[in-house]
C-alpha cells in the first residue's frame, strides 16, 4: 500500500513537471495562437475582420492540420464572396490552393492559384501576384513541367526585384535552384541556392534561411555521391557540409514548429547515413519522415519516403520488403502525377530487381526509367528552360541599359545648372538626410528600446504563469493528500485500532503482528502528511518564512548526517506570499542540491533585512561547483535562476573561503 502511495504521487508530479517543460517549448506557443484565435471566432461579426481570421487559422493550420484549414478557408471564401470582399477571395483561394498540393491534386491546386493570381492583378497587388506566380510556379514544379516552372519563377523574381522585396527575392532564387537541381547543373543550383542564403540572411527570415540550409545541403550530399572512389577525403568533407546544413535547417524548422518541412529534412538525413552504409540509422530517420507525412497526408512526400526505406531493405537483401515498400510509392507517383519522382522510383525498383537476380523485371523497369527521363529531362525541355534563362538575362540588362541612360540625362541636365542652384540643392540634401538619418536612429533605438520592454514583459509574464501553474498544482496535490488520502488513513487507523481490541488476542505472535501492521499504518499517515507539508508547507502560511525554514531545513538536515545552523536577523512580520514562497523554495531546491551532488559536512543558512533587501546566504563546504559551466544544465539550477527573477531578485555562486559554495540571493521588498 505504501509503495503504491508513493508510486502515485511521483507520478502525478513528473506528469505535472512534464505538462509545465512542454508549455517552453515554440509548437505550444504556435498551439496557443492557434487557440486564441479559434477562440475569438465566435465572437467575431461576419465582416472582413471574419474572413481575415478564418483565412489566418487556415494559414497557422495549414501544415499540421490540413483538414481544419480547408475547412476555415472555405468558409472564409463563401463570407468574403458575400461581402464582395475581394482580398479575402485571393487569400482564401491560396489557401484552398496549398491544400490540394499537399494531397497531389495539383490540377485543382491550380484552378486555385489561377483564380487568386486573377482577383490580384484586379487589385493590382503587386505582392499578391508576385506570390501567386511563385505558387503556380511550385505547382508545375511538381508535375514536373520544370519550363513552365521556370517561367513563373523568372516572373516572380523580376517583380520582387522591382519591389525590392528581399524575403520574396530569397524564395524565387530557392525556387530557380531547384530547377537546376533537377537538370543535374549542380554548380548553377548550388549558386542560386547560396543567393537564397544571402537574401535570407539579410532579412533573417528563419524559414527561408532553413529552406536555403536544406537545399544546400541536398547539393553537398549530391556531390559527395557522385565523387569517385578514391576521393574518400573529398567525400566526408562533403558529407559533413552537407550535416552541417541539415542540422542548421532542422533546428529552424522545429522552432518555426514546421512538421512537412521537419519530415523533408529527416528524410534528407536518412538519405546521408543510407549512404554511409549505416541502414539502421537510415530507418529511424526515414520512419521518422514517414510518421509525419502520413500524419499531413503528404502524398508526394510519403511517396518519397517509402521508395527510400524500400532501398534501404534492397541494401540489406531484404527483397520483400523492398519491392512491397518501391510498389507503394509508385502507386502513389502515378495516383498524383509525380513524372520526375516516379522516374527515380523505376531506376531504384529496377536496381532492386537486378540485385534479385531478376533481369526480365530489371530491364523492364529500366525501360520505363529511360522512358520518363526522356519526357521529364527531354533536349526541347532543356533547350526551353535555356531560352528562358537567356530572356530573362537579356531583359535585366535592357533593363540596366534604360537606367543608365536615364541617369546620364539626369546628369547632361544638372550640369546646366548654376553653381550656386547645385551647392543649395546639395546641401539641402545632405541636410535633409542628415536630419532623416538622426530620425531614423532615434526612431530606431525607440523602437528596439519599445520591443526588449515588451519582450522582457511577455518573458515575466510566461515565467509567472509557469510558476503559478506549479504552486496552483503543488496546492491541489497537497490537499488530496491531507484532505483524501490523509483522512482516510486516519480513518483507517483508529478502525484498526478498535478491531486490534476487539480481537484481544492473548498470542504473543498475533500481538506482535498487530503492533507491526499499527506501525506501518502510522508509518504510511505520517508520510502522507510529510509529503502534504512538503508540498504546500503549513508552517509557511500559518507561522511566516522564519518558522517555514526552520521546520524545512530540520527535516531535511536532521537525518542526513549534516549538521547545520540556521540564523536570521532583523526579518520579522511577513513579507508578502509571493517573496516568502519564492524563498522557501530557493532555500529547498538549494538543500536538494546539497544533498545530492555536494558531499558536504556543513551547512550555514543565514537570511537577513538589509535596508530594503531580504538576503539569503546558504554556504556547504562540499566539493564546490562551476556555475557557468554548469548553467543551463540542471532543471534545479535553472528553476532557481526562474524563481529569482520573478521577485527581480539577484542570485550569485561563489566559492567557500576554504571550499564549498556559497549562494547568495537578495529580493527587494518595499
């Protein structure tokens, strides 16, 4: 009964301290975002600001929870069309749009996409079709139509460079690099793609720094595939740029909270250890990449993944899991369309079958191979995709030629000028941005000084939410445990001992089992009871921080075999329950600590009132520490630094005069 007890409650305290860490973490912070705005929804009127927000929560769900967005963003389309609101109807066609691609619709992807780029050259959104035309461009990339593809991706770039809108800029050059990529121009993709980086960097857009990071990535990894056999150097400096890469992408993506773009990258990882020989680690990452995908009903993508894990069965002469795994991502290549996908499936499948010793199947499947790289990778496709890269090129430095004749107008016109006009128009220039770039400045530091407020404010703010949350459960717990389990027990026990004198048994054996069960009951009622002070200590609220510390440091201490003193000065009256409670649980995680890891004979507590400071000194003379090295580290370390904080207190470690550590924390109380 009494392991069972304790069982329960550990339980319901690691589940508490598990529930409080996830709560840190960026996908909750997401979730609960996600969370607000459903729940503001139903009190919205059916206006703009309705269509607005169902087409948001289309967005935030569009690729963890694809069903819901479309659902928002059909009900988004049908108020904005109601309203004739007209921006509504493009954002709502693109998030309809991005849906269909996830699940390989991409037809009906496309009448979305064509239907928003339409309603934004109406409104003559620049941006809205700059977007569109990315999208299209990605839709065609898919069905493997890569001049079409390229087509709208030079679209898009040109007029993201008109606007000078570097986030977009950052996209098209990604979206130009995989064209390359799949044309095999490995140094033509890799250029694009490090422009990608650079732009993105510029603008530190996280997910397009990600993105660039992970198509990178994917031209290292290629590069050490296709290198010979002798050039073992060459190769794993390849591979380790190519890991390094992913695993800058992958730590992006999980605190953007982007599972479709966390599965491509697991997929990308097990890629690289397949090809290190290491299958196992391989199938961990690819089972990963799998779990999501299926969980985004990302077809094309589990059609990836499926065709990856039937390779690495082919590499360990698994054939029948291999060839059922290759089947099933060519049923999903041709369900959705997928050309340039489903030739890599029929060259794998076909070097799975002649490893099989199967050469009829072999050959057939080489035959379908050749066939589709015919239609994907054809001379007129290549020769279109060159001509294309050629206008685009021809039409930038027309572009460039137009600037600079308008400049040297500009320039023939000036020089008719008087001096005099020119020395005032150059002054006041000079003046005018002077003037503008001490503004800015100003503005600037405003802004940042505005921001880190608000940041710092929102960061108190989540951390006392936290710690509230555990006090609000460590209360809760501790009354079941007084008020239920408690109760019980003691209930328990004076029935036991009624019964024990109802039996009046004159057997020394019976009588001794007796004393021995009354024993254990008491044992059990008394823990239950240390276990409810310790949770929401009486002696606290009751008695104040002097008494609670005494009691604490006594139970703690007495039977640890380290003595202890215990000194307090000038701190009489209470000081309000959030600075007492945020000291006794300093004081406890700082016992915790020294019993655990600091093999010390000795402990000095000493808390005192120093003008408008509560002072709390706790010294050991055990083995001493290295706080910086060790911040960070331990959950009791950090949740000290946590509870400081929230009392804007100050906490610092140092070493004993002999040896040992001393920990020094003040509170300011009005």
């Amino acid at each position: 009964m009494n392991n069972r007890l304790k069982y329960l409650i550990i339980t319901l305290l690691l589940f508490s301290t598990i529930i409080l860490t996830a709560q840190q973490k960026t996908s909750v912070e997401r979730s609960r975002t996600i969370d607000s705005l459903q729940t503001t929804l139903p009190n919205v009127n059916n206006d703009t600001n309705k269509v607005n927000l169902l087409n948001k929560l289309a967005g935030k769900l569009s690729t963890n929870d694809p069903k819901n967005s479309l659902d928002y963003a059909r009900q988004a389309l049908e108020l904005a069309k109601k309203l004739g609101f007209k921006k509504g109807q493009a954002v709502s066609h693109n998030n309809i749009a991005f849906f269909h691609v996830n699940r390989g619709n991409y037809h009906r992807a496309l009448e979305n996409y064509f239907k928003a780029l339409k309603i934004r050259e109406e409104l003559k959104d620049k941006r809205g079709i700059s977007s569109c035309y990315n999208s299209i461009g990605n839709t065609f990339y898919y069905l493997s139509d890569f001049p079409k593809a390229l087509d709208y991706y030079f679209k898009a770039l040109k007029l993201n460079e008109e606007l000078h809108f570097d986030k977009a800029i950052a996209i098209s050059y990604a979206n130009i690099g995989m064209i390359y990529y799949k044309q095999e121009n490995l140094s033509n993709a890799l250029e694009h793609f490090q422009l990608s980086l650079k732009t993105a960097e510029k603008t530190a857009d996280n997910y397009a720094i990600a993105n660039a990071c992970n198509n990178i990535g994917v031209i290292q990894r290629k590069q050490a595939s296709s290198a010979s056999p002798d050039s073992v150097a060459y190769r794993e400096h390849k591979i380790k740029e190519a890991l390094d890469y992913y695993d800058r992408s992958l730590k992006l993506y999980e605190e953007i909270g982007d599972k479709q773009r966390i599965a491509s990258t697991y997929n990308n990882l097990g890629g690289i250890e397949s090809e290190r020989e290491n299958q196992v680690k391989a199938l961990y990452y690819f089972n990963k990449a799998l779990k999501l995908n299926e969980a985004l009903g990302d077809k094309q993508s589990i059609a990836l993944v499926l065709n990856n894990i039937g390779s690495v069965y082919s590499k360990q002469r698994d054939f029948e899991k291999a060839v059922d795994y290759m089947e099933k991502s060519i049923a999903i290549a041709k369900e959705i369309g997928a050309k340039d996908e489903l030739k890599s499936f029929y060259k794998d499948f076909a070097g799975t079958y002649e490893a099989m010793g199967d050469f009829r199947q072999a050959y057939q499947y080489h035959q379908l191979y050749a066939a589709m790289k015919d239609t994907v990778l054809s001379k007129e496709m290549n020769e279109k995709i060159a001509e294309l890269q050629t206008l685009f090129e021809t039409e930038q430095k027309e572009q460039e030629i137009i600037n600079l004749k308008k400049d040297q107008k500009i320039k023939n016109l000036a020089i008719g000028q008087k001096q005099t006009q020119i020395f005032l128009l150059i002054a006041g220039i000079i003046a005018l941005v002077v003037v503008g770039f001490l503004l800015y400045n100003w503005y600037r530091s405003k802004q940042k000084e505005i921001l880190n407020t608000e940041l710092i404010k929102q960061q108190e703010l989540r951390l006392k939410a936290v710690v509230d949350a555990q006090e609000e459960e460590r209360k809760r717990i501790a009354k079941d445990l007084h008020d239920g389990i408690g109760q019980m027990l003691t209930g328990l026990k004076l029935s036991w001992q009624n019964l024990s004198k109802e039996i009046g048994n004159d057997s020394a054996e019976m009588n001794e089992k007796i004393s021995h069960s009354s024993k254990i009951l008491d044992e059990t009622s008394n823990e239950v009871r240390s276990l409810s002070h310790q949770m929401m200590p009486r002696a606290l609220s009751e008695a104040g921080i002097v008494p609670a510390m005494e009691d604490m440091l006594d139970k703690a201490l007495s039977n640890s075999g380290i003595s202890f003193e215990f000194e307090h000065f000038g701190v009489n009256g209470r000081y309000g329950e959030d600075i007492e409670l945020a000291l006794y649980r300093i004081t406890q995680e700082l016992m915790n600590n020294i019993l655990k890891h600091a093999d010390a004979k000795k402990v000095n507590v000493q808390l005192l009132k120093n003008k408008n400071l509560l002072v709390l000194v706790v010294e050991d003379n055990g083995k001493g520490f290295n706080f910086d090295e060790n911040k960070g580290k331990g959950l009791g370390l950090m949740n000290i630094s946590a509870r400081v904080k929230l009392v804007n207190g100050k906490l610092n470690y140092e070493p004993g005069p002999e040896k040992g550590t001393v920990a020094t924390v003040r509170i300011p109380i009005v």
